[in-house]
C-alpha cells in the first residue's frame, strides 16, 4: 500500500523507481504515525474524535434489512411563503461575481478553521462550551484567524484538492469526465501527505490509499456499508462553481457523485457530496433559499438515473439508497420546507435547541458527521441565519456536532450569496493557503466567466 500510495503521488516521474524503497516507505510511515499520534493525543484528553465514532459503527444505514424506519412525523401547519422575494445575486457585475467565487472557497477555508480551532472546537460535544469560549474571546469579530492558533482542517485540504483538480483539468483537457475523476483522485491521494493535526476522517484515510492515479479506472473503489460519513460532502462545493449553469445539472451530478463515491461510497456518503454541489450551483442562479430542499428531492430522481446507467453496484445502492431521502424528506416537512412555504422554526431555537435538533437527525447521534446531516445542518443554519456572518456562525460552526464540516459547507454558499461585505477581515486575511483558495475560486470563475455574461437572471 505504502509504495502503490508513493507510486500515485509521483506517477509521471522516473524518480520514484530509482528511491530506495525503504526511504519512500520510511516517509510515508513517519507521515502515518504522526497522524495516528495526534488522533489518539485526542482520545486521551477525553475528547470524541471522527475515529471513535466510526469505529463503533458496524454498518451503514439502509444496508440492513431489519432496519427500522423512523416514526412518520406529524405535519405542521405550514403558511404560505411571506418573506421577500428579492435575489442576492441579481444585477452582480462581472467583477463582483469574481469576487465571490474567490471569497467562496476563502470564506470556506476560514469558517473551517473557526469550526475546528485545532479540534478544540470540533470536537467539543457542548455547543454552550464552545458559545462560551468564543464570547470569552470578544466574539466572531475578534478572532484572528491565522496559524499558528488556527489551522486549516482536513475539510478545506480536500476542498482545496477537489478545487486545484479541476483548475488543472480545464487547462488541459475538456470534454472528458473519465480524465477529471482521474486527476481528482490523483489529488486526493497527493493532499493525504499534509494532514498532520487536520485530523482527516478514518473513511477517507482508509479509502484513498485504494486509489490509484497511474489506471483510468483508479478512481473506482469497491461498495462500503460504512462510507456513508461526510467527507464527500465537505469538499464538493466547487464542482457548484464549475457548473453554474442549470444546463449544466448532469455534469454536476455525474461529478459530485464520482468525486463523493471515490472515498465513500454509500449513497449515505456521495449523495451528501451531491447536496453541496447543488446547493452552490442554487445559490449562484439566486433561487429562493426555501426552495432548495424541493430541488434536491427532485434531483435525487436524477441521481438515481445516473448511478442506475453507470451501472456500478446498483443493487447494493438500491438496498442504501433510502435513508438520505428519507431523512432529507422528514427535515423539510419538520421545516415546512417542502417548497413555497414560509419556514418554520421553533421557539426558542437557541444553542441547546439546536444542539439537540442536530442529534436527533444525525445517524449515530453526531450531527454534521454524516453525507446527509452535514448539508442539512448547514442548510438550517443558512436558511435561519439569513445574511448574517455571525449568527451562520452561531448556528453552523459552533454546536455540539462535526463543526467544522458544517461551517465550511454554510460558509461557501453565504458568500456566494451574501459576499463577504460583513464578514470581520481578520476572519479570513491571514488565513492558512489564503492564495491557494483564491486562486482556486479565480481561475474556475475566468473559465466559467461567459455564463456570467451572457443576459438571464
Ligand atoms: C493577526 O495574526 C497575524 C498573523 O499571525 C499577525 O501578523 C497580526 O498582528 C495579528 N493581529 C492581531 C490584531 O493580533
Ligand atoms: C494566539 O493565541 C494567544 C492566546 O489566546 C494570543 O495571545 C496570541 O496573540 C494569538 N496569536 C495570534 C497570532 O493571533
Ligand atoms: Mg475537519
């Protein structure tokens, strides 16, 4: 495995053949024992930890037979849609809309990093903790988010690496999808080697080392009951980017779920990766921010289409393929988000409420930590939080759950959507690989840039 991963990061160079095998595997060894030193540094301070919690999961949902739905829940009485109807993005110059995209994937980066403080926050099960540390701090505004006290997590590593894989592929290829998953997996095994204390999710440790860039059929792992965690979701925002255009659905489909199934593949897993690709794809076309959740259930037809024609594991993602839906089915009736209505939240819906409604509709009782509950926890931040920076971040980034995951997801679409006008600048200038994520955003955005020009919205 070692010198297959070695082998994957170096594929075009002579070099590797001529290192003496036991200094690659040397490096690699070293990399590896560092990482597994900082995950169990966390266990020992008591703190929970992705791979605690995966590890006492046997299987994913919706892979055994016996499994129980959920009680049906009661229908709300939902109102007729009230709020204003007026779109963020309509009348955005060229400039502006380069603008967002650079502060998308930057803007990410930085709530990523707040969201984790070097698993601090992450993996703080107390939202009220977290709330309260931060309000010790002189709140959101006087955080200055910079290394070494703030660190970029495994989320924006592999945001970053879905990102630079697509900037390398529209400078050379074009039409062909088989050479983009390629080039994406290629970065995922690449992007492993600067993981250390960014406390990278067992799942994607585990399955990357699968992947293997020198076959064009690397990208393909085998079928995972357990790949339903959110590591596809955390890091497809910018295939959103790459495809604005609603023409553009089945790219973005085809892509956001090849990318998602490369580390996790269960429905669980790469269907959340799909939900924060559309999402950002919404968000740049200025649909109502309530009317999303209709788009995704209608677009998971779509997907099924999709996973059903490439014919991969169809059978096992058929027996898998209902606790996503379900769960996102059962949020929006909670929410009266079913489409044209006027959400509806309880009251009061503090950090304590919150917390406890992240749980219940997590799998395992982590929220945020799996493909469905990720999106959906950002979801219900950014439809409640509205164009606010600090309360997104009261509700996104600093709850008892898989923070970090879910702040980078809120992050990307609120700047898409809002920008970054009211955003405290030190949130995000002296942030780790602050030009590599806006040179990401910028040279997807010149390439995408025609679409911006031509008459519409
Ligand atoms: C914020 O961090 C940067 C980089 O570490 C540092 O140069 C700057 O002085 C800090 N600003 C404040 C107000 O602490
Ligand atoms: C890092 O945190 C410490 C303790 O809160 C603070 O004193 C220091 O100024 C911070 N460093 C930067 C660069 O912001
Ligand atoms: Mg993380």
């Amino acid at each position: 495995m070692f010198s297959k991963l070695i082998g994957n990061i170096f594929p075009t160079t002579k070099f590797y053949f001529k290192w003496p095998i036991s200094f690659s595997t040397f490096m690699i060894f070293v990399i590896m024992i560092l990482i597994i030193m900082f995950d169990s540094l966390k266990i020992v301070e008591g703190c929970s930890s992705r791979k605690v919690l995966e590890d006492t999961i046997t299987e994913r949902p919706g892979s055994k037979p016996t499994e129980q739905p959920k009680p049906a829940v009661e229908q709300p009485q939902c109102k007729p849609y009230t709020g204003d109807s007026i779109n963020p993005v309509a009348g955005l110059t060229t400039n502006e809309w380069r603008t967002r995209y650079k502060m998308a994937m930057l803007l990410g980066g930085s709530a990523d990093a707040i969201g984790y403080y070097r698993g601090r926050w992450e993996f703080q099960l107390k939202g009220q903790i977290i709330h309260d540390e931060v309000k010790a701090k002189g709140g959101i505004k006087s955080l200055n988010v910079s290394k070494p006290n703030w660190t970029l997590s495994d989320d924006t590593i592999m945001h970053l690496a879905t990102g630079e894989a697509i900037t390398e592929y529209i400078k050379t290829s074009a039409n062909d999808l088989e050479k983009l998953y390629i080039t994406i997996a290629k970065h995922y095994i690449k992007c492993m080697l600067d993981m250390v204390d960014r406390a990278p999710g067992t799942t994607t440790m585990k399955t990357v080392a699968m992947l293997d860039a020198n076959d064009p059929k690397g990208y393909i792992i085998p079928f995972d009951d357990r790949g339903g965690g959110c590591g596809g979701a955390m890091r497809s925002m910018c295939i959103g980017l790459l495809y604005p255009d609603p023409k553009q659905l089945d790219l973005l489909i085809a892509v956001s779920i090849e990318s998602g199934r490369m580390t996790h593949n269960h429905p669980t897993g790469f269907l959340g990766s799909l939900t924060s690709a559309l999402f950002t794809h919404y968000a740049i076309q200025g649909k109502p921010v309530h009317m999303w959740g209709a788009g995704l259930m209608e677009t998971l037809d779509k997907a099924w289409q999709y996973v059903n024609k490439v014919g991969r594991d169809v059978e096992k993602n058929k027996g898998a393929w209902s606790y996503f839906r379900d769960s996102w089915s059962r949020y929006l009736k909670i929410r009266c988000l079913e489409g044209g209505t006027q959400p509806l939240f309880p009251s009061p819906y503090g950090v304590r409420e919150r917390d406890k409604f992240y749980k219940e509709i997590s799998f395992d009782g982590w929220g945020g930590a799996s493909g469905h509950d990720a999106p959906m926890i950002a979801y219900d931040a950014f439809v409640g939080a509205g164009n606010s920076w600090e309360e997104l971040a009261n509700r996104a980034f600093f709850h008892g759950g898989d923070s970090d995951s879910t702040a980078i997801i809120a992050a990307t679409w609120f700047a898409i959507s809002y920008g970054h006008k009211d955003v405290p600048v030190n949130n995000y200038q002296y942030l780790e690989y602050r030009d590599r994520l806006e040179t990401v955003g910028e040279e997807i955005f010149n390439y995408v840039e025609k679409y911006f020009n031509e008459p519409k919205m």
